[in-house]
C-alpha cells in the first residue's frame, strides 16, 4: 500500500480522546490536531515528543485535514492507522504472500455473517467452499522482536472468534490473521494479562478449528507491504 502523497512529519504533544492527536508540523511549526484511527490503548506509542508521520487529505469537507499514520519508536517505524490493515492483508492474499489461504477464486470485503457482524475477508474457492478471515491490527512490543495482542481489552475480538468458531462449525474454514504494523518483531504472542478473556476465547477457538496466521510489515513514509510471515507463540 503506498500512501497517495507524501506524508508530513511533526513532533507528538499528545494524544487524547482516543481519536485526537495534537502534533506540531516539523516544517511549518504549526500545532495541529490530527486524526488518530486507532481505538486501542497504543501502549508505548504515543509518547509526546515522539516524531510522526501524517498523511493530508485535499477533502473540503473533512473536519480534520490531518490523520497519524505512523509514530517512531524503539528504532523503527510502525503503523498506527487502524484502517489500513484489512487491505494490506488483501494485497497480501492476492500476492500470495500468505501461503496458507492461497489458491482461492474469489475475494469480497465486509461481508455479513455471524451474530450481525461483518467478516472483514471472505474467501470462497472454485468448489464453493468459503473461508472467513477476520483481521487484527497489532503495534504492541514489550519486549524487543515480540509484539502483542491486544494493547488493551477488546471484547469485540473475543466475540470475533467465536463466531470464527461458529463458521467451522458449519462446515467452512476460519481463519485469524494478525497483521503486525511494525518491522523489528518476529514472534507474536496474546497479551493475556492485558486480556484474560480475550486469551481464553483464542484459546476455545482454536481448538475448534480456527486457523491463526501472523504477518509482519516492511513500513517506509512511502508505503506498507505486508511481505513477511509471523510466528505465533501460542
């Protein structure tokens, strides 16, 4: 995924009310407020301070011009705009960068399914049979080469996977794909102790037959492949 323009870079004051970030713009010196798509805790990523990346919209109409899409930290680059993940999985699938749920036909995006949900892939080979793909973005490391999931209690994951089980169930494939957004973590590993139940619903899910696969990022201001598989520590 390459970013449509060039990105601006600034300095973070502070991230507040889960969507707002306040960054003065290295070239002009401004103090902005810029859009932060990311509802997760972005635990050791928002410290102020910290040099960010902003893509800039040209849409009159938008209310902030500004969105952060990617903060420095522990060395490297890592992405932070959660609306970016269901694609870079896609163009990871359609490259067959993601070996295990290659050879698919076709490939449709926010399908509905489950208990009123909404798969974020759907996969359906030349038999008919169909795979769910749910996406989860992750920018977590504690600890050097280990990221985490989650950075903070997500119930909504946990009810994800429930319904991944529920679709085994029914006789199709499931499949949980962690992108990971940055490029200095190898492993990834549940934050159980961020989210207990988060890694007991992970846990019943795949012994029901729920597939996870983790996938890592190469991440420049110019654009974000998702080229490199993950293991997961389960």
């Amino acid at each position: 995924m390459r970013f449509a323009a060039k990105l601006v870079s600034g300095r973070l004051v502070k991230r507040y009310k889960r969507f707002l970030a306040d960054v003065v713009l290295d070239d002009t010196g401004e103090e902005i407020t810029a859009h932060c798509a990311n509802p997760g805790s972005m635990l050791g990523l928002n410290a102020p301070g910290s040099r960010v990346w902003l893509s800039q919209s040209d849409n009159p109409s938008r209310k902030l011009k500004y969105s952060w899409e990617l903060v420095e930290a522990d060395g490297a680059l890592v992405g932070i705009n959660t609306a970016h993940p269901n694609g870079l999985v896609e163009e990871a699938l359609r490259a067959a960068r993601l070996a295990e749920l290659a050879g698919f036909d076709g490939l449709s995006r926010e399908v509905k399914y489950g208990r009123n949900s909404r798969i974020d892939i759907l996969l359906t080979d030349a038999g008919g049979r169909r795979t769910y793909v749910e996406v989860k973005n992750v920018h977590l490391m504690r600890q050097p080469g280990l990221a985490e999931f989650p950075d903070s209690v997500t119930s909504r994951g946990a009810k994800h996977l429930v319904e991944l089980g529920d679709m085994v169930e029914e006789g199709a494939r499931a499949a949980m794909v962690y992108l990971v957004q940055r490029p200095d973590c190898d492993i990834l590993r549940l934050a159980r102790d961020i989210d207990p139940a988060y890694g007991e619903a992970f846990d019943v899910a795949r012994r029901r037959g729920v597939e996870v696969y983790a996938i890592g990022c190469r991440i420049t201001p110019e654009e974000i492949v998702a080229d490199r598989a993950v293991v997961i520590d389960e």
